[in-house]
C-alpha cells in the first residue's frame, strides 16, 4: 500500500477550473458525449445532419479521418437571408485510443476567438490552461445540451444498397 503525505494529496485530486487534471476530465467526457451523439464515425470525409422537431438543425462534418484521430466541424447554420453564419464554429479533434477530444478552433459570436495551436508554442502556464478549460467546457456543456435535444448523426447505406437500379435491358 502507498501511502501520501497530506501535502501531496491535493495535487492528485484538484479538479479547479483551469487546471490540468480539469481539462483531462473535459476530455475524456467530450469524447464519451461526442461517441454518443456519432455513434458510428464515418471512414472518410463526410457531411451529416441532424434535424430534430422544432429544433436547429445541427451540422457534422468528419474534415479528416486517421487511425488514431479524427477531425470534425459542429455547428448550427443560421440563415439569414443574403448570406448566412455558423455558431458556434467549432473544429475538434477526436483521439480514438485515448479516448479524448479537444476543440482546436472555436468562434463563438460574443467572444474572442480560439486557436489551440497558437497555444503550442508557448510554455504552459494558467492563462492557457484555463483558455482550454474554457472553450472546452462549452463544448461539454453544448453536447450534453445537444443529446438532451435528442439529436444523433446515424450514417444512412447509400440508396443504391437499399434498393438496386434494375437491370438495363439492350
């Protein structure tokens, strides 16, 4: 048995907001909400919607799929007449062995935008901690939000599986 000095303790066991062990929690649960909102990730690029009754019509876009990651755009369309925008605008990375995904890229109307990978370079401290933290728990907030609507991506077999063209006579 190990046993942990009291001073030790805390530094395991902080979840606080902003703080690394916070954001890995983040992770982990925007995966499993992702996985339940996409339950069977497209092979290859692809463009879904999911229309609920009197609801927004939520946007999935898989932009890139690997063995290990895959890379997605969420998002409403609003339109609104001339031209149209996206809210939020969010760019994710899912890590399949890991079992995680991270927002890279958000734009949300009322606030600055977010570029993870500008945070790379720097050395990690608070401030960029608690920027991931942020745009991330927004990203929990809005998946759990979004099952509750009931919306799902469910991939339908192209209509030629479904029912086969019949065969041409010459």
């Amino acid at each position: 048995m190990i046993l942990l000095s009291p001073a030790h303790l805390p530094s395991l066991t902080r979840t606080d907001p902003g703080t690394f062990p916070a954001l890995m929690d983040l992770y982990e649960c925007n995966y499993i909400n992702i996985r339940r909102l996409i339950p069977v990730m497209p092979k290859k690029p692809a463009a879904l919607v999911s229309q609920i009754p009197d609801g927004l019509a939520l946007h999935f876009r898989l932009l890139e799929r690997f063995r290990y990651t895959s890379e997605m755009h969420l998002t409403y369309w609003f339109d609104d007449g001339d031209t149209g925008f996206a809210e939020p605008d969010l760019r994710i990375r899912v890590y399949h062995d890991a079992r995680m995904a991270e927002v890279l890229n958000g734009q949300l109307r009322h606030l600055p935008a977010f570029d993870a990978e500008s945070l790379h370079g720097q050395a990690p401290n608070g401030v960029s901690l608690y920027q991931r933290w942020k745009i991330n728990r927004f990203l929990f907030k809005w998946l759990n939000y979004c099952l509750r609507q009931g919306h799902r991506f469910q991939q339908t077999p192209p209509l030629s599986s479904l029912n086969p063209p019949p065969a041409l006579k010459i």
